[in-house]
C-alpha cells in the first residue's frame, strides 16, 4: 500500500514529508514494537522463567530489539521498521524510471539479493538473526511495488481469473 498511495504524489520526499511518514510509522510500528518487546524479553525470556527477570538487561532490550528476537513473533516487527526506513530511498529509486521497467527490474535485484544472503547462509558462514533482516523478504516487498505501482494492469490481469483462482484455493485448502 505504501507504494501505491505514495508512488502518485511524487517520489521526492523533503525533509517535512520525511519527518511526517517516519512519525506515523514510529507511533503506529515502532512504539508498540518496543513495548511487546519488554515485557516478551523480561517475562519469558530466553533463559526461561522466572531466570529472564534476573537476565533482563538494557543491552539484551536494545539486541532484541535490533534483531527482532525478544520473542519469535516480533522479528516481523523489526522487519517492518527496517521496510520503513528504507522506503524513502526505495520510492526514489523507482521514481527514476517508468513503474513497471523499474519496479520489474528492482523485483529481480531483490530476488537476486535475496539469494545472496541465503547462499551466505547456507555455504559462507551462518548470518544470525537472518529471519529478522529485511533482505530475506527483499523480493516479496519489490513484487509488492510491482503490483502497487502497476495497480490498473494487474487488477485486469486479475479479474477474469478470480474465479477459477478462488475454486483452486478452495480446493486445495478449503477442506
């Protein structure tokens, strides 16, 4: 979504924009991020309880909070700040150029990127934290600005095949 309402006004931001979008993102993402993570990290911990009162520190909030590891659900948290503060520079970059050349071409850089890290992970060393790095979602977020920024051609590309998708989907998984 943020693509397709930001792409139409204009992929330069100034500094009051800027201040404005990372506002909304720091009270809508941001804050409750930190709170979920506090108590997460000192009530369950990952020394288990009751050793994570003992073990809470500054330093293990300010980690988690990094990496998304206070608790298994909030690295999708943390990659959504990490999202945010880059989609700035993302929507310039994709402003340079026509929506579907750039957004085609960045969908496979991000894929491309994507495979890096995992080959990095798999065959050079292991990367921690690697679930709570945007780069391993890099792909599913440019294919995201794909759609958005070619709204109109993949909403009629779209409807004609509603229904049979939705009879697959059903089928495969209904039951």
């Amino acid at each position: 979504m943020l693509f397709h309402n930001y792409y139409g006004r204009g992929c330069r931001f100034d500094a009051g924009q800027v201040r404005a979008f990372y506002a909304r993102r720091a009270a809508a993402v941001m804050a409750p991020c930190v709170l979920w993570s506090m108590p997460c990290l000192s009530l369950l911990g990952t020394h288990g309880w009751p050793d994570a009162l003992r073990a809470f520190s500054v330093r293990d909030l300010a980690g988690d909070l990094l990496f998304g590891t206070a608790h298994y659900h909030l690295y999708f948290m943390v990659v959504s700040i990490q999202f945010y503060a880059a989609f700035p520079v993302l929507l310039r970059l994709l402003g340079r150029r026509s929506g579907t050349t750039a957004a085609g071409h960045a969908v496979v850089v991000g894929l491309g990127l994507q495979l890096a890290l995992c080959a990095v992970a798999s065959y050079v060393a292991p990367v921690p934290g690697k679930a709570g790095i945007a780069v391993s979602y890099l792909s599913h977020f440019m294919l995201g600005a794909y759609v958005a920024l070619n709204y109109d051609l993949f909403t009629a590309w779209l409807q004609p095949q509603t229904y049979p998708s939705s009879a697959a989907a059903f089928a495969l998984y209904g039951f």
